[in-house]
C-alpha cells in the first residue's frame, strides 16, 4: 500500500483587504511512524518545541482556491454586518 501524504499538514490562511497570506505547516514526523506517539505524530501546532515546520505552499490552484473561499467568506460577513445594522436601526427606530 502507497501513502501519498506522509506527513500531516495544516494550511493557515490570513486574509486582508489587499493582500492574502498563506503558510503551510507540517509535522516533521513521519505519520506511519509506528515508534513516534500519536500525538506526535498527527499534531500540528505553532511552537517552540512542538515538531512542526513553516514551508511553502506551492502551486496555483490551491492559493487560488483559497483566496476566492476567504473572499467569498468576507462578503457574507459584510453582507451580515449591513442587514444587522439596518435590522438595528429599525428596531431602535420603535423605541422613539
């Protein structure tokens, strides 16, 4: 049996209104290694001491992909921002 990913991977995706950041963090354990604990094995985290690595994403589909998705995400929340606002306004319209 071929495993395709040995490692496990978490994609972080910083999003701003003129610049998206992406950066891949990966476990520098081997996850099929049976002598590491699963825990270090599978977590990923941020860390001084934790077995995780910083390398770059590569490619143009997946950024891509993920740009759109963050972008995507931005105008529901706006969207949901400005019909909380007016629901607001009206409310508060009752009250005078």
């Amino acid at each position: 049996m071929v495993f395709l990913c040995v490692f496990l991977v978490v994609i972080k995706v910083i999003w701003a209104t003129n610049l998206c950041l992406f950066e891949k963090l990966e476990n520098q354990n081997n996850i099929n290694d049976k002598k590491q604990d699963p825990y270090q094995r599978v977590l990923t985290f941020e860390g001084f001491h934790l077995p995780a690595r910083s390398v770059p994403l590569r490619g143009y589909v997946l950024p891509h992909k993920l740009e759109n998705t963050m972008f995507n995400i931005v105008k529901v929340i706006n969207f949901l921002l400005i019909f909380f606002l007016i629901f607001l306004f009206d409310f508060l319209s009752l009250f005078q």
